[in-house]
C-alpha cells in the first residue's frame, strides 16, 4: 500500500514511519524481524521514487540462471557455464 497510495519520497517516507511505529506499539513479534529490515534498508527501498523502477529484471534474470544451473545439476566448468549464460542470455534473438 505504501508503493501504490503515495506518490513522492517524503509521503512514503513518513508512510513507512507510522507504519514501523504500529507494528513497535502492536508488539507484534513476528513482525519485528520484517520492521527491523525495513528500517535498516530505510533508503535503498525509498530509492523506488527516484525513477520508480525496481530490481525486478535482475531478480528475473537471476531465476534464470538459478533455473538452467539447476538444470545442468551444478558446474562443473565455469567459464563454459558463463560462455553459455552469455549466449543464451546476452544476445537478442
């Protein structure tokens, strides 16, 4: 919600803020770990409002190298395994 309703970095900033201090006033302890990450990764997640882009194509691409090494079952040679990651991957079709 904090993503979809604000549209500048202070409103999201302060979003993020109230947030944080709800879940310290509910005590909930299973949200402390995820509160804890938020605060400590405060301004790489408010960077989104820079551009409004996100990590979503290198995580794309690191299931599909995570995908074909799982396919390969391991590595054996990697500079073959980089060799074929770049040909698969790096070159338009």
């Amino acid at each position: 919600m904090i993503f979809s309703k604000n549209t500048t970095k202070d409103a999201a900033r302060l979003s993020m803020a109230r947030w944080h201090n709800k879940v310290e006033e509910a005590s909930f302890h299973s949200f402390n770990v995820i509160a804890a990450t938020f605060y400590e990764h405060y301004d790489g997640i408010l960077n989104f409002y820079n551009n409004r882009s996100s990590n979503a194509m290198a995580e794309s691409f690191n299931a599909k190298i995570k995908l074909f090494r799982a396919n390969l079952r391991g590595v054996a040679d990697k500079k073959f395994f980089l060799f074929r990651i770049a040909n698969i991957y790096g070159y338009p079709h």
